[in-house]
C-alpha cells in the first residue's frame, strides 16, 4: 500500500500531503513565469534589439574570448571532470535475484550471507532531479535497482533507475512514455525488472517490465494499463509476474511478452472481489497469498496456476504488511492506520465520508469502534491454513515480518521494534521513540530499520540494543525500507534523495570461540542470544541416528561460528569435525559442508581464531593423537602436532595462539602457523585455561590447584593450591576469577590467586554445564530440559521441553540462533527449538 490508502470513496490521503506543497508552489511559479515572459518580450521590441546589438558589437572582443573559451577549454575541462566522477564497476555474475520485495520470501531484506554496516556514515547520495523514493531498492550483484517519483499535477512523472552499487554511478534511468511517480518497489529475475506505476490517485497505472541486461540500459519489453493504481510490488515466480493492480483486483503475467510483444494476461481476479489489492504479494510452492487492504480486510490464498481461491482468511483489520514465508509458516502483519495517516486521521475521513453519505449514528458508532488503533501479527500454517497465533500490538504493522532462523522481527507506528520466537512469544523489544512504518533488514548479525524521524539504525540481533545510528534524511515521508548488500545500506527518502550509507567496522574484530563452551564464563551462549519460551525437537545429525543405541557419537558440545556448526564427531565411522549450516530449515537435518577426518575420534570441543579451526583427536589412553589445525571454510589441514597418549589434549584458542595441554603435565603454546612458543608444567588438567589480556590461568586436578602464567613466557606466575577437585574452567572477569571446585563456586584474586574476601566454597558442587540467556537459564534433568528465570527467587523451573523420551545427554548445550544442540546418546547431535 503507498500513501493514503481508503476504501473507494474515502478521502484520498496522499493528495494533502504531497499536493499541498505544490499548490503553495504555483503562485512562485507563476510569477517567475511572468517575469520570464516580460523580460523575453522586451527584448524583442525593436529599440531594445538595436541596443543589444550595438553592445554585443562593441565587446566584440569580449565576446569572441568567452566564445573560444567555451570551445576549446571548457569542453575537454568537462570531460576531465566526467572522468574524474565516481565510475561504474563491470557487472558482476552470480548475484542472487531479487523477485519479491525485501528479496525473497522471509523477507530479510539483505541477499544470503550479506555481512551488513558496522558503524554509520555516507558513502553516496543521488539527489538528481530532486525525486522522492518511496519504494524499497532492490540489490543484485553490484546492481541496485530502485523506482522514483517526481511530485506534480497529473500524476507527476517517475522512472526505474540503476545504480553502480559501490561507487552510485548513475547508470541508466528509464520508463515508459509517461510513466507517473510510483510506489511500487521493482523485483528482478535474470534479465528483467518487473514494476508498477503510480501513486494512490492514479487511476489507469501499468504494470512495466524492462529488460537489465548488460546493454539494455532498461529497454522496455512490455506494458500493461489497468483501471486503477499499482502501488502493489510484483512477484516474480518462475516464467510468471504476480501482482496487485489496487481496486481493478490482481493479475497474473507470462514475464515473456506474446508473439506480438504484448504482455500476456494468464488471469485476472476482478477487484469487485479482491478490493484495495495493494499489498505485495508472497508466491510460495504454487501458491499465492494476497493481502486486502481496508475495503477486503482479509488474506486470501490463491492456486498460482489458474486464481482459482483456495481459502479466504478474514482478518479484523486491513492488511498491508508483505506476507512472509518461513519453515511451512506464513507471517502477515495489519492493523489500522496507513504510511501518511495515524489510525485516528484514517479514522476521521472514514467517518465523515460516512456521515456525507447519510449512514446512522448507530452505522457510525459500530464503524468507530473498530477503526481505532491496533494492530497484530498472524503465524498462518501453509499446509492447514489455520491460524496458530496472534501477537498484538498497539498500533498497526506496515512493513513485513523478517524471517530469520528461529526469530522474527517487525517494527510498529507504536514506536518499538519486536522479535519473536516462532512459536509468537516476545524475546526482545526496542523502543525508537518514532513510528517505524518500514520492513527491518536482518543480517546474521544485525538488524537495521529506519523510523518515520528519518534515523536509520544498527542494532544488535541478539539484543536489539543499537549498536549505531545516522540520519538519512530531514524531510518525511520516510517510507522506503533499507536494503543491506555488500556491507552498506541502500533507501530511498523523500527529501534528500537515494542514500548510500554504512560502512565497515575501522578493526573488525577476529572470530573467537575459545573452547569448550565458547570459552570458560560463556556458559555456552557467549552471544547471548535468547531462546523462545518454549522448545521442540527439530533434527538430529548424523542422519538415520534414531536412538536405538547407546552409543555416544557427540560426546563434546559444538562450536558455533558464522553460521556453521562444527560437531566433533567421537566414533566410528564417523571420525572428525563436522560442519553443518546453522542457519536453515527448522526441521530438516542439515547436510555437512565438508567433514575433516582424525584418526581417532573426537571427544573434545573444537576451538575457532578466525579463519584457523583447531582440535584434538583421541582420548588419554590411544595413540596416534594429534594437534590439528584447518581452514574453517574448507575443512583443510593446514599443519598437526603430536599429542601425548596420556595427555588431557584440552585446548583454547586465544585471537593469536593455541594453548593445549600436549603432555601428561605440560601447557605448551603454539602460534597459529604451529610454531611452539613455550611449554610449562603445571599439574594434571581436565577443563582448558582461561587468557587474559598478559596472562592465562589454569585450573589442575592433580594436584588440585590454580596457576597463572605469562602469556608471552609460559614463565609462571603464582600457582594457589585448592580444597577440591575444580570442575569447572576458571573464567576471569576483570580482577576476579571464578572457578567451579567440587566444593561450589569460588571468587578469586587475578593478582595471587587469593580467595575474595566475602566469598565462600560451601553449598554444593558447581558445573559450567547449563547455558544461559539474558533472562533464563537452561538446564537437563531426568524429566527434561528445564528453564528458570534469572533474578527471580521465587521462580519456578519450567519444563521447556520434554527430552525424557530422547535418553541420558551425552554433551552439555551449546545456544546459537535461538536454538540449543546437545549430544544424546544414540542420536548423535540434537537441535532443539521454537520449531513450526
């Protein structure tokens, strides 16, 4: 939906705010009109010729200089200039298509993999011809794609334009004759642009299509006029375009044109029935979904093939979010209210055009009771179409729901900015103090949305705390949501032009998962990323492991690390890392990336410094063991060390080292090209050592004990004996080390090793094996696994999930993307989640 939208007959509300300006303007124009006009009819009055002449003939050679000048400098000082400008790079391959808006069905509005901005900043703006951007951009390669609108009387004017990605050279702009100021955001596939026309007000808008090969410069290949507005943003589905025409209802296009090079019609609903059809439209596995506006209030669910409706799903208020897809879901948005006006301005004009058409007190009291403002969020079920939940929320939801692993994410005109569990349950919440009307972008590790104030914002996925933020523009409407590709932001504004902003983090920090956990204090959510309310099982790796067996095949929790999940695999025939994606469907095991093989099996947690994976195979007893260190995109061995047959072989990753205990006593410490840098005994270990900024701290049981050593050195710095047995890593938090003993848990001093005074060993044993988000923490019982809110003494501990029927746990969990992987025995590696 653009600006304004009503049901027929309604006050249109794009016409107040974006024509009022202009009819301020006209009385401006019409005197400089005038003055230009008198001032060319002076000159055209015979006195006033022969006195121009006679001038121009006295500064003859005046004249004559500045004609030689425009000739013979000016021009090649242009073309210097010309050159000077930024220059478009050569058209990439292999970009992904664009063929819904915000990229595809999840709405996530970034292509895979795409790292986003780290920090605000400007890298270009295109401001020619000074046009607004209403639509949401669309990225493929090092295109970006987006559709304009020039305010006038009659439509105003528009056009597609094609920018270089990197560098905002303009490369080509092009429209149909008379094409008018538009709404629609373009989607592409291959070699074509599919877009729509027109704002609110337009009544005969098209649907476009342009051919964007390299070349091509946006020719256009076809056109179609239909009754009524196309703010609607097509879908591209195969060989096919889908789309909303307003109050003329929806079509469906061959995206090839006809023998005769018309567009070819395959069927069109009439808007009779399909009324306000002005939201983009989702088309998922033949099916397409269709949202109605304030004149349908409904999501109807259509056979792509023939329109034929399948299910119509009433819904209590129009809907104008973009349906998104995810994990056999469909996620809708709706609410009252439009991108100009509040619900109570949408609910005036409604009323008094209801009042002008001579409805009943008792008509316009029942009308007012429902357009106040509200707003939800539907989970729709694709196979059943039944709707599982509902999360409401004050005001209306405009954009679309990001779709993104186990999360959801949307922003509101109350203001605040949700994620969501897949089940519908709140994980996070962020105030932005402004209306958000846009869809959010999401990326692996943030997510980005602009505010109706014109702030576009950086938040942290995790938390949605922001991590940075900028203006993009001073003047509303702010309407077009950000499109993040190759580490920047893309958006329209209506004032300020197309913007370019983000850049990359000034030192990007190096990758690190330490060990065991994460590292020692990470409690295996060093992200802290919280979990759903609830949990399911989703799969289990390696595939065909049913729980018939006993057998431990995990027997250590996994790294997580840019998406992947590195799973030491502990028994035949399975010896080695794993990587599998840990993004992806919520019930299909995912297939491994590559597997790095060991002699022996793996019984310990993988550590990651950046690019290098590190493991040791074996357990104490076997031989042949090893220190090896890979290539974590490939899997490749890039060097291996010799381990003892009677050493632990724990070991943590440090930004620039590996420290592994290699000897029954010893510590050594090897730089990531394998080269030794030291080795000191310190006593018999069972967890990895703790880094600190100069040194390490180790906990030993035998004999029971802490020690520090110089990171540099390996020379020792204090060693402290302990009551008991540690159980569990030492995790150092600025001056203060905590350590898990037999006993419970310890504070003590970085400096000596000291207890800290206040604290005591008493009250049971301590284990690092639990996890933990922001407000919960998990653990395992006999009945299942468990969850308990933090901060909380009168809490209770809730089942999360039943994992009873799955056996004893064989690895304690590791968290990532709101899921939490475990080894069971007989199953190998679990995930559990919010699940569909």
């Amino acid at each position: 939906m653009a600006p304004g939208t009503e049901p027929a007959g309604c006050l249109v509300a794009v016409v107040p705010v974006l024509v009022g300006p202009l009819q301020a303007l006209l009385p401006v124009l019409a005197g400089v009109a005038v003055a230009v006009l008198g001032t060319v009819v002076s000159l055209l009055r015979p006195r006033a010729m022969k006195q121009t002449l006679r001038l121009l003939w006295r500064l003859k050679l005046q004249v004559a200089i500045v004609v030689l000048f425009v000739i013979v400098v000016a021009g090649p000082l242009r073309a210097v200039w010309s050159m000077l400008g930024p220059a478009p790079g050569a058209v990439e391959n292999g970009g992904a298509d664009w063929p819904m808006v915000r990229g595809g069905p999840a709405r996530r509005g970034a292509p895979p993999g795409t790292e986003g901005p780290a920090r605000g900043g400007v890298n270009w703006v295109w401001t020619g011809g000074g046009a607004a951007y209403y639509a949401s951009p669309a990225v493929v390669a090092n295109r970006v794609y987006v559709s304009s609108a020039h305010l006038g009387l009659f439509g105003g004017s528009g056009a597609i334009l094609c920018f270089d990605t990197d560098t905002g050279a303009l490369l080509w702009q092009s429209a149909p004759a008379g094409y008018r100021a538009t709404f629609s955001s373009p989607t592409v596939s291959a070699s074509r642009l599919v877009c729509g026309e027109g704002l609110h007000d337009t009544r005969d808008a098209r649907v476009i299509c342009l051919d964007v090969s390299p070349g091509a410069r946006g020719r256009v290949v076809w056109t179609f006029r239909t009754k009524s507005h196309v703010e609607c943003a097509p879908v591209i589905w195969g060989d096919r375009v889908f789309i909303g025409a307003g109050d003329d209802g929806l079509y469906c296009f061959d995206l090839p044109p006809g023998p005769d090079g018309a567009p070819v019609v395959r069927w069109h609903l009439p808007g009779e029935r399909y009324p306000d059809a002005e939201t983009s439209l989702a088309v998922h596995e033949g099916t397409v979904y269709a949202g109605l506006g304030l004149g349908g209030k409904a999501l109807c669910v259509l056979d792509a093939e023939t329109g034929e409706e399948r299910k119509r799903i009433p819904t209590p208020y129009p809907v104008f979010s973009p349906p998104a897809i995810a994990g056999g879901k469909l996620y809708v948005g709706m609410g009252n209210g439009d991108y100009v006006n509040p619900a109570e301005d949408a609910r005036k004009a409604i009323l008094d055009r209801l009042r002008a058409d001579g409805k009943t007190d008792a008509e316009i009291d029942a009308a007012k009771g429902a357009l106040g403002p509200a707003g939800e969020v539907w989970s729709i079920d694709t196979g059943t179409l039944e709707v599982e939940w509902r999360f409401k929320v004050p005001r209306t939801v405009l954009g679309a729901v990001a779709a993104a692993d186990d999360a959801l994410y949307f922003g509101s005109r109350d203001g605040c900015l949700y994620a969501l569990d897949r089940s519908g349950q709140l994980t996070a919440k962020w105030d932005a103090h402004a209306p958000i009307i846009t869809s959010p972008a999401v990326t692996h590790t943030h997510v980005y949305v602009v505010t109706s104030a014109g702030t576009l914002y950086g938040l942290a996925r995790a938390t949605l705390e922001p991590v940075w933020e900028m203006a993009v523009g001073t003047e509303p409407l702010f309407i077009s949501s950000p499109t993040i590709a190759r580490g920047r932001a893309y958006v329209g504004t209506q004032g300020d032009g197309f913007v370019c902003a983000g850049l990359p983090g000034q030192a990007k920090e190096k990758p690190l998962w330490a060990g065991r956990l994460g590292g020692p204090g990470a409690a295996g959510n060093p992200d802290n990323t919280p979990l759903p309310a609830r949990g399911a099982f989703q799969w289990q790796y390696p595939p065909g492991q049913t729980g018939d067996t006993q057998d431990a095949l995990v027997t250590a929790p996994p790294a997580v690390m840019g998406g992947a999940l590195l799973v030491p695999l502990a028994r035949e025939p399975w010896h080695g890392i794993a990587c599998l994606a840990a993004e992806g469907d919520a019930d299909e095991t995912p297939k491994p990336k590559w597997v790095c093989p060991a002699e022996n099996g793996v019984h310990l947690s993988p550590a990651v410094s950046g690019s290098d994976l590190v493991f040791v195979d074996g357990r104490r007893g076997d031989t042949g063991r090893r220190l090896r260190c890979g290539n974590v995109e490939t899997g490749q061995t890039r060097w291996q060390r010799d381990v003892a047959d009677d050493a632990s072989g724990v070991c943590a990753a440090t930004p620039d080292a590996v420290i592994v205990q290699d000897g029954p006593n010893a510590l050594t410490c090897f730089d990531l090209d394998g080269v030794r840098q030291w080795s000191a005994p310190v006593g018999r270990m069972d967890r990895a050592a703790a880094a600190c900024e100069s040194m390490l701290v180790a906990a030993t049981v035998e004999p029971p004990g802490l020690v520090a050593l110089d990171r540099p050195t390996g020379r020792v710095l204090w060693r402290q004996p302990l009551d008991a047995a540690p159980t569990t890593s030492p995790a150092a938090v600025r001056s203060t080390i905590y350590l898990g003993t037999a006993a419970g848990l310890e504070a003590r001093s970085l400096a000596d090793g000291g207890l800290e005074s206040g604290w005591q060993t008493a009250g049971g044993g301590a284990s690092a094996d639990f996890a933990l988000d922001r407000q919960r923490i998990f653990y395992l019982t006999a009945k299942g696994m468990m969850r308990l809110a933090l901060g909380r003494p009168d809490a209770e501990p809730l089942l999360w999930t039943d994992t009873s029927w799955l056996g004893p746990p064989t690895a304690p969990m590791v968290v990532a993307g709101q899921r939490i992987y475990l080894g069971m025995a007989g199953w190998g590696l679990v995930c559990l989640g919010a699940g569909r």
